[in-house]
C-alpha cells in the first residue's frame, strides 16, 4: 500500500492496541463468515447465500486483478445499494486495493477531485441515475479504467470481471482497507484512511454492541457506502456475525415499510429525518412492521422527545448512535435506562477510546460542562490523507481529533451533543446553538423538522432564522405563537428566532447533512 500522505498510530499505541485486542490479523475480505447456505445478502431481485456472494467476490477479485488492478491501488466506488456494491467492495478489499467511497449524489466536482487526489486507477459506476447518466461524467475523469454496473458503453462491464479464482496475496492488517469520506458542510470531502485492523476492530465491536447475531435482518435504506450503514454495525458487522442484509434504493415508507414486512427485518439505522417521516407514516401505511426490534438513529442529534415516541410508535427499541467516519463511535446500550436512551447519544464504543472535553483554550472543562469533543483511540485515525495543513488545524500534538462538536459528558460516561462548535449564531455577544433551538422547535406539535440558521445583520452582527417543515395537514405557526411556545419551554428569549420560514424540503450537502448555507441563500440579502 503507498503510504504517502498516511498518518501512522505511533509506535507505543501500536503495540498497546495489538496487546491488548483490540487490533487482530483479520481483513476486511474475510468478514463474510456466516453458515455457507445462509442468505446474506437480498437485493432487489438478487438473493444470495454466503456461498454465492463469497464466490461472486472471488470470481470478481480474479478480474480486477486481470484487468490490472492490484493491492495497494485505490479505486473510485461510486454505486447504489445494489449487489453491485458489495460485491464490488469485497472484491477490492480482498486483493488489497482500497474503494474510495463516494456517494451516489455526487457529481463531477467531487468525483473528479477525489480520483485526483486519491490517484485512482479505476472509477466504478452505476450507468445513470434517473436523468444523470454517470458514463458522460467518467469520460471526464483522469483514470485509466471504467467500471459499469449496467449498460457501459465503451467501457469495463462489471459483469465482465467474471473469472476463475486465483491464489491471492491480499493485504496486511495495517494496510488502508477503506477511504471514507469527510462529512463537512462546506467545501469538498476530506479522505479519511480506515486501515483493515482498525476498520475490523469497528465493526466487531460495534456488532457486539449492538447486539448482531445470525438472526439479524439488517434493513439498509441509507447509502450503503455510507460508514453509518457500512460498518456501524452496518452491512459488515451483519456478515461478520452472520446475519443477512436487506438492500432498499432509499428510506421512503414506500420502498422500506414493504421490505421490512416481506423479508422480517430487524434492525434499521436512519438519519432523523427518515426516523421522523417514519414516526408520521405508520399512520397512513399499513405494512406489518412488527419484526423490526430495533431502530439505530444517528448522523445528527435526534430529539429526546422525539426517542421516546419510536417505541410507543414504531413498536421497536430505539438506539442513540453518534459518530463520525473518522473514527469515534458512541452507542446508547440496549440495556441503558431509558432516560438515557431517549436524551443522550451514547457513550464510546471502546475502553480504549480516550475524551476530552475542553475549552477555546484546549483546557478541560469541569464535568458536565459544555466543550469540544477531543477523542483519540484504536479506530480513530490519526490524520487526513494527504492534507498536512488540515491535519495541523485538526490533531493537537499529542494526537487527539479535534472533531468540532460540542458536547457535555454525563458521570455515566454518556454524551449529550449540543451542537458543531461552528454552528452558532453570534447575536449581539450571545451565543444561540443552532441544534438546541432546533430542538426545541421540534416539539412544536405542528413541525415535522427545523433548521436554524445565522443572518447578517448590521447592528447584531447575526439573526437567527428558523427554517421550518410543517407535519402533513397543519398550519404554519406565526413568529409570535412561537415565541409563547418557546418562553413556555423556559428558553432565554435571546434564542428566541427572528424570522421564520417554511420549506417543503432542506437541501442536503453529498453527504446527506443539512445544506445550511443552501438554505441562507434562499433568502434575499
């Protein structure tokens, strides 16, 4: 593997994290380890055994290789939740070429950055996707191979990768197994190296966490190329223990309220958003649900009055999951109180994973207290690939991430997250969280969703704006009745919005955040 631009773990933890467990010899081509004749994977109308996906990756392994792909390349993976994805990445990981993993929203601005920036020999493709056809943006692209999952013109079918097995070297458990992407709201995604070791570690321990077993059915409805549905447990930690993963094209009750009822699925990780629409949908969907034990709810801050309604709702557990592509991952347990469960986003995953939680200054905060989460620890890498700059701005000296969220730290160990340290208004001198007055915007009984967002303003120097989704069928409330509803719930009335709009949609960033620079441009200056 060229390590160019790769931050190694130093020596001493190196050595600390192999004795101690945490790190083992297993790689990522070698998580598929259920029962031969067990069903792993069911994608659209593709249903296969761990014996036929663990042969389609190996007859496609032989053909990258054939094609001239080999351990320590990196390769562009740009696909849907297709079969095409997972065969696709356990194919590259087991000769010990790294996917870089883009999201199927993204277009030519990221793509071509990440295959320059990455040095990618391959780009792999879906053929289109509703109106935009990814062939006409690959011919763009400074890679040697195109990769098509469908109809590919003058390039590389995927199908065509078909051959006989061969003997394969595959990679060592320090090699990068993965790059993920960044998950900023501005400018363009940073890559995030996941070695094999520490992308296992990850994902085992997240099963096990979770509570993943042979009988898990894993309903997928986001990007599956995402780190939250890949290995968090994800589609990983379900092979790795057995189970089977059900492929959905999206979150819409429409295309996955049919799956869970059809294929009994068990457990689902969403975005609050989709948690939001499906507490809506039950009411006007009449799919059988009851299979579903358990909903994991992460990638922002989901209310806790909103947690609490999943299994009033739902009929299902519902699990806090923060974290980050860069490593860090923090769980509410299945056996928390659910006090705990329904107002904080978990606690670390590992024993290993270190906290700190400090002030402007870097100095620790008192307990309980607001900060910036600082973490460092077996899975949390130790610097962006290829971007020594950034690096300097985001790892102290003694390597711990500075991740940028705010947060405060129960006795428990547990988080609350109370917002980005950049995603703040600055009004007049006081300071609004964004994501705690989103929150209370919330509860509203007519908002489905709400996003704050700052204003210039010449005598302020920001106002805040409250954008807002109404729940189906109700009326917009008026500035006035939401500032009673808020001095209701005891807020500061300097939190209190200055503006309200509503929206029918928010703009998402590639990633899936909540574009909030899109939405202030919706407003004139």
């Amino acid at each position: 593997m060229d390590t160019d631009g790769f931050t190694p773990w130093p020596a001493d933890l190196e050595a600390r994290y192999t004795a101690e467990g945490y790190w083992s010899d297993r790689v990522l081509g070698g998580v598929l380890r259920g029962d031969p004749a067990r069903v792993a994977l069911v994608a659209g109308d593709d249903r296969l055994t761990y014996a036929d996906l663990s042969r389609r990756a190996s007859r496609t392994a032989a053909g990258l290789l054939r094609l001239g792909i080999a351990r320590g390349d990196r390769v562009v993976v740009q696909l849907p939740n297709t079969t095409g994805f997972v065969v696709t990445f356990l194919a590259l990981v087991r000769i010990g070429a790294a996917p870089v993993l883009a999201l199927p929203a993204h277009r030519e601005s990221e793509i071509r950055y990440l295959c320059e920036l990455s040095g990618a020999r391959a780009y792999v493709c879906a053929e289109r996707d509703g109106d935009f056809d990814y062939r006409a943006m690959a011919r763009t692209l400074p890679v040697e191979h195109v990769i098509v999952d469908g109809d590919a013109e003058e390039f590389t079918p995927l199908a065509s990768l078909d051959a006989d097995p061969v003997e394969i070297e595959g990679p060592a458990p320090s090699d990068v197994g993965v790059f993920l992407l960044s998950g900023g709201t501005t400018g363009l995604p940073k890559l995030i190296p996941r070695t094999h070791r520490d992308y296992v570690y990850n994902l085992e321990a997240s099963a096990e966490v979770c509570g993943f077993t042979r009988d898990t059915v894993y309903l997928v409805v986001l990007p599956a190329a995402h780190n939250f549905a890949l290995a968090c447990p994800g589609v990983l930690g379900v092979f790795a223990t057995g189970g089977t993963v059900v492929l959905s094209p999206s979150g819409s009750p429409d295309e996955a309220f049919p799956l869970i009822e059809r294929e009994r699925a068990t457990v689902c990780a969403v975005v609050p958003p989709i948690a939001l629409l499906w507490l809506d949908a039950v009411t006007w969907q009449d799919e059988d649900l009851s299979s579903l034990e358990l909903l994991q709810v992460g990638g922002a801050k989901f209310a806790a009055e909103r947690a609490a309604e999943v299994p009033r709702v739902l009929g299902c557990q519902v699990q806090q999951v923060f974290g980050m592509a860069e490593g860090l991952l923090n769980y509410t347990r299945l056996d928390d109180p659910r006090d705990l469960v329904e107002r904080t986003q978990g606690r670390p995953l590992s024993p290993a994973d270190e906290i700190r939680v400090v002030d402007p200054d870097g100095a620790q905060v008192a307990p309980g207290e607001v900060g910036e989460l600082l973490t460092r620890g077996p899975y949390t890498l130790r610097g962006y690939y290829r971007a020594p700059e950034h690096n300097a701005r985001s790892f102290t000296p003694d390597g711990f991430y500075r991740t940028g969220d705010l947060v405060r730290r129960l006795p428990s160990g547990h988080l609350i997250v109370e917002g980005r340290e950049k995603d703040q208004i600055n009004r007049g001198g006081d300071k609004v969280s964004a994501e705690e007055l989103e929150n209370h915007l919330l509860t509203h009984p007519a908002i489905h969703d709400a996003a704050v967002v700052g204003l210039p303003d010449p005598m302020m120097g920001e106002r805040t704006c409250a954008f807002l989704i109404l729940r189906k069928g109700e009326k917009a409330p008026d500035l006035r009745e939401i500032k009673d509803f808020l001095r209701g719930r005891g807020l500061a009335a300097y939190k209190f919005p200055d503006r309200l709009e509503t929206a029918d949609a928010f703009p998402r960033t590639p990633v899936g955040k909540i574009s909030k620079k899109a939405l202030a441009a919706r407003l004139p200056g």
